[in-house]
C-alpha cells in the first residue's frame, strides 16, 4: 500500500523550523510507542543533529510493555534521554521536567560560569502529526493555551509556552517528510492516524492491518471476530463485517465501515496492547 502526504503546509511548517531551531537548545521529540522509528520524522533529527534530545514514547499505554523496554533501552544506548507518556492522562509531566533539567544541568553551568543568569532553557517540542504534542505542552503548563484535536494538523504555528523553572516549551505544527522510501513506513503511520484518513483507501488500509495481525498477532483476530486458521485478509473483513453488523440499505455488506470499526479498535487500544514495530527492524 503506497501512502504519501505533504500538504503545502508542512513545507511552510518545516521553514519555520529551520529558523527557530537555532534558538532552541533541546528537542523534545513525541513519538507513538506503537512505531517508534516509523514515526520519526528523519528531517527533524537531521535540523537538529547539534542538539540535546529528550524522546518521548507517547500513548506507552497502548504499546506492548516489553517492547516499551526495549525501545527505551535502544535509544538510551544512543545517548538519549527517554521516558514514557499518556499524554491524555496527564502523566509523567514530572518526569519530563526532570529530564529536561537534567539534560539542560551542562547549558546552566556554562552559563554561570560566564556570569550568566536566569537564561531560560529552550525546548522544541517536535514529531509527526497527531502524536499527542499540543496535548503535552497542556499537560506540562497546566491550562489549555495550545489547540489540541484527534486528527493531524490542528496546530498551525509555533506557539511558545512558559514554564516554572526558567523552562520555556516551543510547540510545533506536526511535519512529515515529502517521501516514505519504506513502504511499510508509511502504512504503520496510518495506522497510527498520523496520515490524514480524508487521502486514505479506508478499506485497503483495513485489509493491511488485517495481514499484519494474521502475521503477528492472529490471536487477537481469533478472539474478537472468531477468525479460523487459514483465513486470509478478504474472509477476515467479511466476518468482521458480519459479526459488527456493517451493512448497507438492502442488506449488502459494508467493508468500508468494517474496515474503520477494525481500525478505529486498533488505535484505541480495544484490540490490546500492540506494537507495530521493534529495535533494529
């Protein structure tokens, strides 16, 4: 399944970037703990290659707990500081303040050895769309000044947010890149409802989840729509047309809405914790 989209905004987006990045001295970087490196976008580590980086597994809750442990320990080998986060349960605010206090603790003492007081630390908050990043900034400031939505791009512009703690948080607009080189990149980030659903195929984006799960976890197939041993993606989406009772007028089978209910349960958790993807894949 080839996906790919890049609304003009984004290049608009990713400009505006490029010019504040140099004010900022860590990146904060939200990714979906169900596909960690899918959803990092690779033009945002590439801007800020010179730059401290905090990489947040948000939505840890609906990601397997062993692979949670296993990304965490991937990226601290590379130097990063990580943590785990419900954005939308408001958990782990402290923790991220600590991280960026311990990760900012070389920037101050610098500073005070140049006689430099009060400087504020800077953090970009950055990612993909639709990964909880207006959410976080709320979250960690406590009142409702980003704009948040369940679908890609309500954050427009860069929105600056103070904090306690001489902590200022930049919020950015959710950018993807201009070409998925993996194909597979780009169906695990629909998935995740990071694609805008408007440009999608809603039933070929059903079927490919449908052969993911077959392949990787047939179980939960097996208890939610009673799917037997041998049954291939097309007998799935007919019985899980039958058994959510998706018709049209006239009694036709509706796979289009069987194709969203299925996805819908995927990123909402009900089909269980999943994760798409692991280190080294």
């Amino acid at each position: 399944m080839k996906i790919q989209w890049y609304p003009g905004h984004m290049t608009k987006a990713k400009r505006a970037m490029s010019d504040v990045i140099k004010l900022v001295d860590i990146i904060i970087e939200m990714t979906d703990a169900r596909a960690p490196e899918a959803g990092r976008n690779p033009e945002i580590t590439e801007l800020g290659a010179d730059k401290s980086r905090i990489i947040i597994l948000n939505k840890a809750d609906l990601a397997n707990e062993l692979a949670n442990n296993r990304w965490a320990s991937f990226y601290k080998e590379q130097g990063y500081e990580c943590m785990f986060m419900d954005s939308r349960k408001n958990n782990g605010v402290g923790v991220l303040i600590k991280a960026i206090e311990n990760v900012s603790k070389k920037k101050r003492e610098r500073d005070a050895k140049r006689g430099i007081k009060n400087r504020p630390v800077r953090a970009m908050v950055a990612g993909i769309p639709n990964v909880g990043k207006s959410t976080l900034i709320n979250s960690v400031s406590g009142r409702a000044m980003a704009k948040t939505g369940n679908k890609p791009g309500v954050t427009k512009g860069n929105q600056w947010i103070k904090l306690k703690g001489q902590i200022e948080l930049l919020d950015t607009p959710g950018i993807l890149w201009p070409k998925f080189e993996d194909e597979r990149v780009g169906e695990m980030i629909a998935f995740i409802g990071s694609i805008n659903d408007m440009i999608i195929d809603i039933r070929e984006l059903g079927l490919e989840l449908i052969k993911w799960l077959l392949k990787n976890k047939p179980e939960v197939l097996q208890e939610r729509f009673d799917i037997k041993d041998g049954d291939d993606e097309n007998a799935v989406l007919i019985k899980i047309a039958k058994v959510r009772g998706c018709t049209k007028k006239g009694g036709e089978p509706d796979y289009d809405k069987a194709a969203t209910i299925l996805v819908n349960e995927f990123r909402s958790g009900k089909l269980g914790r999943i994760t798409l993807q692991m280190p080294q894949e």
